[in-house]
C-alpha cells in the first residue's frame, strides 16, 4: 500500500498549501467561490482516504462559502472572522493527519463547527450529536460538480493503475479508497479482468476505490492508486472512442489518461444500489 500512502501524503500537503494560501486570501478579499472550489476539493479528498471528521469539518465551511458567495448571507467582518478560524481548524486537522499518520478527531474545533452550522442555519444537522451529526452519504459527499462551476475551473482526478495501465477516476466521484477486505458487501469491477489481463488475486491489503456512479455504489479493483492529477478543461479531451466505459481523456505533455466514463462501466457490469 506504499502508492497509496503516497498519493494520501500528496493530498494532506496539496491541502495544507491550498489553506495557507486561503487564509492569506481571506484577508485581502479573495474570491469566495475560489476558496469554495478549493474547499469542496479538500472535502472530497478528506472522504477519499477516510479521514471523515476532515471532510464533515470541509462540508461545513463550504455551505458558509457557498451562502455567502451566493449573497445569502452577508461578508461581514464578523463572518469572515469566522470562516479564517474555519480555515485554521482545516489547517490544524491536516497537519495532524499529515505528522501523525492518524486521522483527526471529530470533537475537534466543535465550537468553530457549531458555529459554521448555525450560520448556515442547515436544521439537518444534529450539531449536539457525537459525530457531529452526519449520516454517510453527507460526510462521504454528494459526489456531484459544484453548481455554477466557472468554465475555467480546474478538476481533480485520482489515478488507478492496472499492469501498466492508468485509468483518472474524477475525484468528485471517490467516496473511498480502502482495502480489499472492506469490501465484502459491495458489488466489485475488476479492472485487471476488464482490461482482458486475467482476474485479480487480491490479497485482505489490495488497494479498492469505492465510487459512486450515478447513484450505485461500487468497488473498483485496481493493482495501484499512484497519484492525483490537478488539470484545466483544456487538458481534458472529450472522446467516446475505444471501450464504452472510457470517456475522454486527459493530456498532460506527452502523458495521455483514459478517463473512466463510471456510469457506463456499471451499465456494462452489473452493479447492485449503494
């Protein structure tokens, strides 16, 4: 699992980057639907690698965003006070999950949360709740793009690796990456088999990304998760050529990304409902 810890480690120092400059940002003004675009991407990632309390702490910043980006709510001094101190407990849970390998607590910062919460004013959260009041489809995300997305946004794609095969999953999409044995009561593509190498002998440490594809939740099977690509719409090249279940592809240089159309590999290999 050494790709994996990899990649984790990548995203924790991706994000705390992205924070740093957020909370520079806040200060003089930066845009808030870029600093939500940011959240959301932390928020998916968070949930990627199970690092659930990281991505319930994301959720709740990004709607205080969102709401104020949309003029629900005003910018006040005040609330930007608060969304800076949302953005330091962001910081604060990814250098503990960076330093100690551990995933941060729940109850972390649970004044800052409340405070995210009534703010938003979201009644379906139980904020008096141990977990902070999430059932798992709300902290895994909702797995759909950011409405109102700029044209120019960037996206993020997770990689899997088959042999010497490389697929991106868009990361909006992930709602795990585990082990093989956590996966005994989801339905599994194996992409070794699909990709006509043979079936996979996986072994309780063989690396699965759990993903949600239009609605149905399934296992993907793959030797590796190598890395997290970070593209512009101009690096990304629709096409349906090939197999079904590609759709497109990225082109960075001289590398070139199938991407993974989920809902048609699902459609041509049965799946159960998550």
């Amino acid at each position: 699992m050494e790709d994996l810890d990899q990649v984790r480690q990548a995203f924790l120092h991706d994000s705390g980057a992205m924070l740093t400059d957020m909370a520079a940002g806040l200060a003089l003004g930066v845009s808030l639907h870029e600093a939500c675009r940011s959240v959301h991407a932390i928020r998916g990632g968070g949930a990627a690698f199970g690092l659930d309390a990281l991505a319930e702490a994301a959720h709740r910043l990004e709607t205080v965003f969102v709401l104020a980006d949309d003029g629900e709510i005003e910018a006040s001094a005040e609330v930007v006070a608060l969304m800076e101190r949302g953005v330091g407990l962001l910081r604060n849970m990814v250098r503990q999950a960076a330093d100690a390998g551990d995933a941060p607590s729940s109850s972390q910062g649970a004044e800052v949360l409340r405070a995210l919460t009534l703010l938003a004013a979201d009644e379906n959260i139980n904020t008096s709740a141990p977990g902070l009041g999430h059932d798992d489809r709300d902290v895994m995300g909702d797995c759909q793009p950011m409405d109102n997305e700029e044209e120019g946004a960037r996206r993020r794609f997770l990689t899997v690796a088959v042999e010497a095969e490389t697929f991106g999953v868009d990361l909006r999409a992930v709602r795990k990456v585990a082990r093989w044995t956590e996966v005994a009561d989801l339905p599994v593509i194996d992409m070794r088999a699909l990709c006509g190498l043979g079936a996979t002998l996986a072994g309780a440490r063989h690396p699965v990304v759990i993903v949600d594809a239009s609605g149905r939740c399934v296992a993907l099977l793959v030797d590796a998760v190598p890395d997290i690509l970070t593209v512009g719409p101009d690096d990304i090249e629709d096409e349906a050529a090939g197999e079904s279940w590609r759709s497109g592809r990225i082109i960075v240089g001289q590398r070139q990304t199938p991407l993974l159309a989920l809902d048609r590999l699902c459609d041509a290999n049965p799946v159960g409902p998550c």
